[in-house]
C-alpha cells in the first residue's frame, strides 16, 4: 500500500512509440466497425476545438516513486484551488489488473511535476464476485456551498475471472457519495466518509445498460436542478460491447437519482466514458469523455441548455504533435487561462517497460483554442 506523502517524482524521458492498440489485450475489447455505429444525437454542436499543442507524458513506470505503482493511474477529476492542482484519481499499483486500486490525491505547482498526498480509499480486490468494493473507479470531487465540503462520488465494483467473451472484472457497478469531513476548499484532502448510495446496477436499471453496472457518475446542477451523466457497458458480450452515457436527476445530490429514460443513450457513437461536464462562455455546456480505443482520441458532447446534447466529436491531437501514445484515455481537468485559451490535463497509455504485458497510465496536457459558433 502507497502511503507516502508529497514525495516530488522526477521527470524521466519517455521513448516515443507507435505500437498498436492494446485495449484488446488490456481489458478483451474488440471495436466495433463503422457499420455497428448508430448515432442519435440532435443537437448542433456550439463550439469547436482546436489543438495548439499536446506535451510529451509527464512520467513513466521508471520515474521516481513509482516502484509501488505497476500500471499507473487513469480517470478522476482535476481541480485548481489558489495557486495548486489537486487531482484525486485511481491508481492501478497491482495485479489483478483494474480490480486492485487506490484512489488517491495527488497535486501540482506547475501541472507538471506532482506530489502524491495520500491514500483515500483502498480496493479489496476480491475476485469471488461477493464484495462490492472490489475495485474502486472514476472518483469525481465536487464542492458544494451549501456545506462548505468537498463531496466524493466514486464507483464500487464486483469482481471476478472472465469467462470466455464476458468481460467481469468490474462488473455490478454502484455510485457511492462520500463527503470530506473536513470544511472549506482544503477538505480536498479528506478524510472523507462515505455516506450513501446514489445508483445502483440493480435498481430501475435502463434496457441498454449492462453487466458492468452503473460505471461513471459526474453530478452538476442547472439553477435549483441536479443532472448527472452516468455510464455503463454490456461487458457480458465483449464482441458487440458499447460504452455509453446516459444522464438521471435527483432534487438534491445526496438523495437516490432517477434515469432519464426518455433521453437514454445520449449519442456517444458506440464509446464515451468517464464524463466530466464543464459550463464555458456564452452558456455553453462541455462534456469531455474517453473516445474510446477504436477512436483512439478524446470525445466531447455540447448542449446549450446542459440537458439535451449533441452527438459526439473528438480532439485530434495528431494535428500538432507525432502520436506518442498508445491509447488515448479520460480527460481529467480542464481550465481556462489568461490568454483566453484551455489547458487540458489528461491520461493516456504508454508502453510499461517492467511489465510489457500490459501499458502503463500517464498524465499529459495539451493546450486548446474553443471557437463559440
């Protein structure tokens, strides 16, 4: 168990590479062709992205302090608070490979060079399919004014060995609410208690929803209104699997969410994963998503009024730099600067060179220009 606290990790070069995909070796996902693809979108999208530059990965498997890390981290949320980055993230720092994970709290001077805080929460990594924390994913902060504290949603999965082309690994997906028990923007830290139950994969679950469970969750509010997009896959059928979102309200964020049936999918062109939803100028709703391996780039959805939303587009970030990665994963920040541009933090897949067998999870930025039509 990692439990070092703000130890600085070195900056190592990182060899580029051009290897092919490998989410069908990491985690048995077969893309679909274009045929199989079904959009559903209706709405015309608000904004356009253009990429101004891309850096090359901040760390890799032989950076300093990652000796207790074997596959790196991916997903989560990055916030900026005065002058530093705070990103509570999972990390994968050993086998079985996405069941055993932490979720924890790193944080940043400059974006680039990062300190790990601590631990928040620890998977069991239990493969009998009997414990619901057998794997921790996709830890989404969020501060509420009304009570001065960081609130902590989080999926908890089931886990167990696959079975010919039934992907269960993370399997039963539930989204659990926890809250900092400490006050005011420093309660980012934690220690957080978990409090309730939000969605669950057996309760009022949606026809296209699967045997991955409730997999994603990001809450954000419209006047007195609370929406979420959510996520699920059908993993019990890896052949023709889609990842998709899918959006539910609740009155309040602690009480138990309703499906928005009626608007389930939102269009995401057969994957989009771990949504994070962001209001930019001119009222303009954003959300970024993984795209997906068969996309291999980061996707991201537009609304004007945050609810009904439009189909899919993605970031090519080969259009200013030579692809140094070799799957493309979740957004985890986004943040307007001065110029008048955004830096966008992200993770991606890089070669693991201890561990071949599978990549290795790193963090990077590029730098974008979002045109309002």
């Amino acid at each position: 168990m990692l439990n070092s606290k703000h130890k600085t990790y070195n900056l190592v070069p990182i060899k580029s590479t051009f290897i092919v995909a490998l989410y069908l070796l990491t985690f048995g996902v077969i893309p679909l062709s274009a045929k199989q693809v079904k959009a559903t979108g209706n709405k015309k999208s608000s904004l356009k992205i253009e990429v101004l530059s891309c850096d090359k990965p901040f760390f890799d498997i032989q950076s300093v302090g990652f000796e207790e890390i074997k596959y790196g981290f991916e997903g989560g949320k990055m916030v900026k608070i005065g002058k530093f980055y705070h990103l509570i993230t999972t990390e994968m720092p050993a086998d079985p490979h996405a069941v055993k994970t932490h979720i924890a709290h790193w944080k940043s001077a400059d974006g680039s060079r990062w300190d790990r805080v601590s631990t928040l929460y620890e998977s069991d990594a239990d493969t009998t399919g009997e414990s619901q924390r057998a794997a921790l994913w996709g830890p989404m902060p969020v501060f509420l004014n009304q009570d001065n504290k960081w609130h902590l949603f989080y999926v908890a999965y089931k886990s167990e060995p696959n079975v010919g082309d039934s992907w269960k690994l993370n399997k039963d997906g539930i989204i659990v609410h926890a809250v900092s028990e400490v006050r005011c923007k420093k309660g980012i830290s934690g220690p957080y208690k978990d409090k309730n139950i939000l969605m669950r994969y057996d309760v009022n679950p949606d026809k296209w929803e699967g045997q991955q469970g409730v997999a994603a969750f990001f809450p954000y509010k419209i006047n007195r209104n609370w929406y979420a997009f959510y996520g699920t896959s059908r993993s019990q059928h890896m052949p023709t699997c889609k990842w998709l979102i899918g959006m539910a309200q609740a009155p309040e964020i602690n009480e138990p969410w309703t499906r928005m049936s009626e608007n389930n999918p939102t269009d995401s062109t057969a994957f989009a994963e771990n949504p994070i939803v962001y209001k930019l100028d001119k009222n303009v709703y954003l959300t970024l998503v993984d795209g997906g391996p068969w996309q291999d780039k980061i996707g991201y959805l537009t609304s004007i009024d945050g609810v009904q939303w439009s189909k899919i587009k993605h970031i090519n970030f080969e259009s200013v730099t030579e692809k140094w990665w070799q799957i493309m994963r979740t957004p985890v920040g986004l943040f307007k600067e001065k110029d008048g541009s955004y830096t966008l933090f992200f993770t991606a897949y890089i070669s693991n060179s201890k561990f071949p067998d599978k990549p290795f999870s790193t963090l990077s930025r590029a730098k974008l220009k979002i045109k309002f039509d």
